[in-house]
C-alpha cells in the first residue's frame, strides 16, 4: 500500500509529494479546487491551503478533507509526472 512520507509546498495550489516506493511528483490541486465542493473551498484560501498535514500516510486538512494516496500516486503515474529517487545501497 502506498503511503505519503512527505509533502512540501511548491507553489499556489501545488505539493510535491513522496512516496513510500520511493517516487515523488508535484501534484497540482487546481483541478480538484475548480470542482468548488464544500471541503475543497477553503483550499482556495493560500493560507489554509498550505495547512496541510499527513495522517496515515494521506494528505490532509483540518477541515476533514483526506485525500487518498494511492489515487494521487496513479494520477501522477498516469500523467507521467511520477519520478523515482535512485536506491541508495
């Protein structure tokens, strides 16, 4: 199971994001906050939004807003936008 091991703010509306298989990627949240569902608005808020936190190994807010990290991992896969850290022996 894939789990977030680490999450940094990169610009407005974008995390890079690590993984527990040793990839990582910046992960663009505008299309979510475009949706305007009542957890994702005060994303909109840059304040709030670099509020984030990892619970579990999920990315989240304090508002309840949990977003898993399996669907962010093949999101970044499929967009090509994944990278993986070499293996240090």
């Amino acid at each position: 199971m894939i789990k977030i091991t680490q999450a940094h703010y990169v610009q407005a509306r974008v995390l890079r994001l690590f993984f527990s298989d040793n990839s990582y990627g910046d992960y663009d949240l505008q299309p979510l906050i475009n949706r305007q569902t009542e957890l994702v608005i005060p994303l909109n808020d840059e304040w709030y939004f670099k509020q984030f936190f990892l619970e579990l190994g999920a990315l989240c807010w304090r508002n309840g807003l949990e977003l898993s990290p399996g669907n962010i991992h093949r999101k970044l896969a499929e967009q090509q936008q994944l990278h993986y850290e070499p293996q240090v022996a």
